[in-house]
C-alpha cells in the first residue's frame, strides 16, 4: 500500500555553497536526499540538477481557502508548484494529497492531476528540520483510517523496512 518514502532534509550551508544552492533564504528549502521504492510523481519537483526539493510554507501564505478547512503548512515545488497541504494529526503527523486541480492558476495543465486521489503521510522531527513523506496510491479517501493505523503503530514494520531500503537520491557534495 505504501509505494514510496521520501526523506528531505534542511542541508548544512557549506553543503548548500558547494552545490550552489542559495544560503540564508527566508522560506526554508528540503533536499531529498534518501527515498526507497517507485514514484514517478515526483518528476514534476526534479530540477534540471537531479534535486526533488520543496520548501515549506505556512498556507495562509500560499492557499487562499475557508480558515476552517486551511492547513497548518504547505509544501511547494520550484515553480510555486504545490506538492501537498500539511493537516495536523498528531504530534509531528500530517497527512495531505496533491492538488486536485486539473488546471494550474496560470491556466497550465497541473501535472499532478493524475494523482490527485493520492495520500501523503507525512512525519516532522520536532524542530522542522527534517520531513518524512510516505506517499500512498488511491487512498485519499481513507485518509482518517489510514492515519489512525500509522499513529497506531500498524505500519511500523513496513516504515522500518522502507527507511532500511533507501538508496541515494542526489549526490550532495
């Protein structure tokens, strides 16, 4: 059920230099630097380097909606493209899915639109620095169970074995 794991960091600023990578922005930048199992859809946050990166944005600043369905944050691609909402759940627990739009304000086909039915599981260490995505075809609409089951420890087995099984994503110098 779980298809992917995506783990993106906030790099070190000497890591940044040497891969010239703007030091000292005001939104902070997630580099993606482990993931394990299959995901295409991603493509469309992969820079012409090889880097998946989002930065993450509080969504009042981002998404114009009802305050009483807002996020707590958002993640947004290069571009502004928006790669999830962030909906607390927990403790360092959000879930979210892509946006189901199938066009892009400027009128653009939205390349996530295929994937709309998608759930994000997504796990923050305390201080933000590091964010856990676990991306899971089709279930959109079992979001609250699946949450549920995850803050459970249901998944705890499949978690471990993908965070043991990652490969490199981008070699940062």
């Amino acid at each position: 059920m779980i298809e992917a794991y995506f783990k993106l960091v906030m790099l070190e600023d000497t890591v940044k230099q040497a891969n010239k990578i703007k030091v000292g922005a005001s939104v902070p930048r997630y580099d993606c630097t482990v993931f394990s199992g299959v995901c295409n859809r991603i493509k469309p946050f992969v820079n012409h380097k090889g880097m998946f990166y989002l930065r993450l944005m509080e969504s009042r600043e981002f998404i114009k909606a009802d305050k009483r369905r807002l996020a707590e944050f958002v993640l947004v691609g290069n571009k502004s493209l928006n790669f999830s909402s962030m909906y607390a759940i927990g403790d360092n627990c959000y879930y979210g899915n892509p946006n189901g739009k199938p066009f892009l304000k400027d009128g653009s086909h939205n390349p996530m639109f295929p994937y709309r039915n998608d759930l994000y599981i997504i796990l923050t260490d305390d201080s933000l620095s590091q964010i856990e995505v676990f991306v899971l075809p089709n279930q959109k609409g079992y979001a609250l169970e699946l949450v549920q089951a995850f803050e459970a420890g249901d998944y705890d087995d499949k978690i471990e074995e993908l965070r043991g099984n990652v490969q490199t994503f981008c070699n940062y110098e």
